[in-house]
C-alpha cells in the first residue's frame, strides 16, 4: 500500500488533494445553499415586506405614509386590544412558569412513582389545539358546565367563574403554554452537579436555601427562557381567545376582524406589525441571554442523587397528581362531550357528533386535509430543516452564506403564525407574482406551515449534527465517495433519530395550527383545526368536540408510532455495539 503524502492525513478525503472533485462538491455545496437562500426568501423574507409595504398604502395603490399608523393609535378599541393582549400575556406568564417549575422540580427531585405517566399526561396539551383548550373550558365552566352545575346537582354546591372573558383566556393560555414551560424546566433541572448542594450542606444551608442559592441560578436561563415562549406564546395565540374571548379583543383577534370581517388589509397589516414587536423583543432577549449561559455541568460533575424524604415525595405527589388531574379533567371533558347526545339534558351516548355531513365542517375532508397538509409538511420541512442545519454546521466556506441562511433559518421563531398568514396573502395573491397560482392550493399551506415551524426542528438539527463526529463523513470522502452519496449514507443515518423527531413535530404542529393557515385555505380545502373553529362559531360546539378529539388523537397515535420505532432503532443500535 502507497503511504500518504508528507503531511497529509490517512482520512483526508481525496478531494482535498486538488483533485477534480473537490471543485465539484465546493459547487454543489456552494448551489445548494444560494438555494437554501432562494427558499427562504421566496417563503418568508418577500412576504414580510410585501406585509410591511402594504401598511404604508391605500386601497388604490398610492402612498399613504402613516396614516393607518395614527389610525391605530387613534382607536381606543384597538389599544384596548393592545392592553389586554400584554395583559393577558403577563397574567399566563406569571402563572404558567411557576406551576411548570413545580411540577418539572417535583419530578426531577422526588423519588415518586408514575413519573413517565405524569410527564405524558403534563404533554397532552401539545397534541390539541388550543379552540380544545377552550371548548372543555366551555363544558367545566359554562353556564351549563360539569363543575358549574355541581356535577349536574349531586354536589350541595356549584362552582361559577366568570369564564367569557379574560379570566376564560387566561386559563386557556396556561395550559396551553404550561407543557412548554414544563419541557425546558425539565431539561435544566434532570443537569444539575450534586457537588453543589453537598457543599451547600456542608456550609448549613437547609433545603429552602438550597433552592434559593443553588437550584434557581442554575436554571435561571431556563427560567428566562421558559418567561420568553410563554408570554410570546399567549401574546399571539388566536385559538383561546376566539372561543372563550367573548367581547374581549386581543390584537390576534384583531388582525381576523381587520381582513375578514372588514376587509381593512392596511390595518390588519399595521396590526400585524404591533403583534411582532413583542414576539421579535423576546426572540432577541432570549438569544442574549442563551449566548451568556455557562455550564453548571463538567466532566468533574455528579449526577443528583435523590435522598429518601417521605414528606417531600408526599407533597411531590400530591401536586404531580393535582396538576395531571387538571389537564386530564379538561381534555376529558371534551372527549365526553363529543360522545354525548345533547349536553347536559341528554347524557346518553352516541357517535353522531362524529357525523360531519350537516355541520359548518362539511363532512370528513377537513380532517383528511389536515392529515395530507400534515405529513407533505412532515416529510417537506424536515428534509428542508435538516439540509439546511447541514449545509450551515459542515461547510468550511461561504462563510457570510451560511450566516444569512442561520438567520432566516431561526427568524420563524419570532414570527406569530397569523402574522406569516397575512403575508403571504399580500405577496401570494398579488397578480403580478408568477407564483400567484399557488394561492389557495394545498402547495401554499404546507409552505406555510414549512415556514412557520422551521426553526426548532433546524435547531434541532444543528444540535445533532454538532454531537456527530466529522471523522465519518471525512473517512467516506477519503475513499472517493461523493459528497450527496456521503451525506445519504453516512450523515442521514446518523442523524436518522434527530430526523424522526423533527418530522412528529412538523405533523403534530401543522395539525393544530390555526393562525398560520387562517386566511389561506381555499374553498375545497379547509382544515381540521379552521373546522373546529367553524364549528364553534355556528353553535355545534359538540362536533367541534368530536374533530378537535380526532385532531388529539390523530397527534397522539402518531407520537406513540415514533415512540415505538425510536425504541426498536436503539434496540438495533445496542445489538450492532454489542457485536
């Protein structure tokens, strides 16, 4: 065998010794991301500026610089909508983190059973979307609700909250943003370095000072993180206030009135504008402060070890079982309204409501068109998402390239759905775009919902592929195997769990989503999630039960699917090591 040049490495790939190749993958490398680049500004860079240009103009087409600014800010109804939706979003964020980090702290260090049951059961709220959230509201808390009527009078006493109003969105919005909250205080808390509170002991700090002194600055970006998805969350959120809002206005609901109901599309826009503001200052917080996190976890660290306290785990419980029977209570009762003839005069049970045909709905099709937007999005976006995290995380040039395609790429992040929504009527209806034809076709809902979910699974992406050794894919390119043919059969299957991953949260998220697709859907195309919304808005709210049910469990049955394939590839994993 020919030993290596002077110099060279053993697994330096062929390509790198000036060999034709190498001008072939910089090529294709090089094409590919200017692609990338054309994508997205195609799908969310041009939309926003169209959105942005149509604040500034009249009905006829000419300038008209800032009058639907001082419009805005002439109309008390509007900053009214202003006021409540900052309210409404500091009152969920004020809630929704501590109830999170209570639960996250009760499993993390406790010694209690049924962990795994009560995280699936805290995880519930993600599969449903938030109209579900409202509607069990409806049947717990309304005027003819479970819990209102004292379980339809077998209690000496009823339970009435003011639910149409703030109070109802509030409640909707803590249980919609809990889960998130909960996911990133679990993560912060299952790494934590036990030396820490041995010192601490040590030194005679108690249990409460422990928490204080060591526990909260160690998750204290956490914290600021899980304060910045909640309240941008809820700040955004049009499902919740739609069904239980009542004459309450938030500026999502706003910006659905200002384009449906008026046709006023240069003040929806300026709304639009309103409601990104917040959204983009907590997407820019959230990054400052991730940039300044240090590691509480080295390589010298312990793991926590969880001491026996009975009266530690009793309370863990008590609260772990109080928080699972809220979720479970609300989804129930929606589940059991869905299956009930005429709630609360007629409990007997039935499956009508799952007959479509005579409802705002109009038969099956929206929920088959969920399931068809769902996975072209599934199957669409993780190809695109993880392309792209490997065309910024592996190559070496382009350098000002890969910066402009990692910005668009986490931009969505801080773009409200209702806001993408708006846009692209504004760039994809415009008769002068040749991309016109795709308005109101299948094509655009699943490039906005592509579009609006893009950013977590590239993160996630990125974060696998970092984790990945270079070396692979470098021995692959040192026995003359191309660039694409490495990239499918050493890159991919690497990162195969990262990928399934990513594709459930394409589908899961396109499912429930409604402020993306709200103005996009055509006539022979509307959704499962503008269903319900349909539904509720024309009095069936027992078959808007039945399809948001068919929505949960469709998410469910598929997050169950990729629970059982990721176990079989470790199972196989494990084998082949062992081997």
């Amino acid at each position: 065998m020919t030993a290596p040049p002077s110099g060279s490495s053993p697994l330096q790939p062929a390509a790198a010794s000036g060999k034709p190749p190498i001008r072939g993958t910089v090529l294709a490398q090089g094409s590919s991301l200017i692609l990338l680049l054309a994508l997205l500004a195609a799908g969310l860079v041009l939309p926003l500026l169209f959105m942005f240009r149509q604040a500034f103009l009249s009905p006829d087409g000419s300038y008209a610089g800032l009058r639907y600014f001082r419009a805005y800010l002439e109309s008390p109804a509007l900053l009214n909508s202003l006021r409540h939706t900052v309210c409404i979003s500091v009152m969920t964020t004020v809630i929704a983190v501590p109830l999170a980090f209570l639960l996250a702290y009760a499993l993390a260090r406790s010694a209690i059973r049924g962990k795994a049951l009560f995280k699936a059961i805290a995880l519930l709220p993600l599969f449903a979307p938030t109209m579900m959230h409202g509607i069990g509201l409806t049947y717990l808390f309304g005027n003819q609700g479970f819990v209102t009527t004292g379980l339809f009078g077998l209690l000496p006493f009823e339970l009435r909250i003011p639910l149409y109003g703030p109070v109802g969105i509030i409640i909707s919005e803590v249980v919609y943003t809990f889960p998130q909250a909960f996911l990133i205080l679990s993560a912060a808390l299952s790494v934590s370095d036990y030396r820490l509170y041995e010192a601490a002991e040590t030194m005679g700090a108690g249990r409460a000072r422990q928490l204080l002194t060591v526990t909260l600055p160690s998750v204290k970006y956490a914290l600021a993180g899980a304060v910045t998805v909640c309240f941008s969350l809820s700040f955004t959120d049009f499902g919740a206030p739609k069904v239980v809002g009542g004459s309450y206005n938030v500026l999502a609901t706003d910006i659905f009135k200002q384009v449906v109901g008026q046709q006023n599309m240069a003040l929806g826009a300026v709304v639009s504008l309103v409601l990104c503001v917040p959204a983009v200052l907590a997407f820019i917080v959230d990054r400052v402060v991730s940039r300044k996190q240090q590691a509480y976890v080295t390589s010298r660290s312990t793991a926590y070890r969880i001491r026996p306290g009975r009266l530690r785990d009793a309370a863990a419980y008590i609260y772990a079982c109080l928080a699972a029977l809220a979720i479970a209570a609300l989804l129930a009762a929606v589940v059991l309204a869905s299956l009930i003839k005429v709630w609360p005069y007629n409990l007997t049970l039935t499956l009508s409501h799952f007959n479509f045909a005579d409802a705002a709905a109009g038969g099956m099709a929206p929920f088959w068109n969920s399931v068809r937007m769902s996975l072209l999005t599934a199957v669409i976006g993780t190809a695109a998402a993880f392309m792209a995290a490997y065309l910024i995380e592996r190559i070496s040039l382009w350098r000002g390239l890969r910066q402009a395609a990692y910005f668009l790429s986490v931009l969505p992040l801080a773009l409200p759905g209702m806001v993408i929504g708006l846009a692209y009527i504004f760039f994809f209806n415009h008769p002068g775009n040749p991309l016109h034809a795709l308005y109101g076709t299948m094509a655009i809902l699943v490039l906005s919902g592509v579009m609006h979910f893009f950013s977590v699974p590239f993160m996630t992406a990125s974060a696998s592929l970092k984790m990945t050794d270079k070396e692979f894919e470098t021995a692959s390119l040192s026995m003359n195997a191309g660039w694409l043919r490495t990239f499918l059969r050493i890159t991919v299957p690497l990162s195969l769990p990262a990928i399934l991953e990513m594709a459930v949260y394409f589908f899961v998220q396109a499912m429930v989503t409604v402020s993306a697709v709200i103005f996009l859907y055509g006539p022979q195309l509307k959704l499962a999630s503008i269903a319900v919304v349909s539904m509720d808005d024309a009095g069936d709210t027992d078959m808007a039960a039945a399809m948001s049910v068919l929505i949960l469990g469709m998410n469910v049955a598929v997050r169950l699917g990729y629970e059982a394939l990721s176990c079989r590839l470790r199972r196989r994993t494990v084998a082949w090591r062992g081997h």
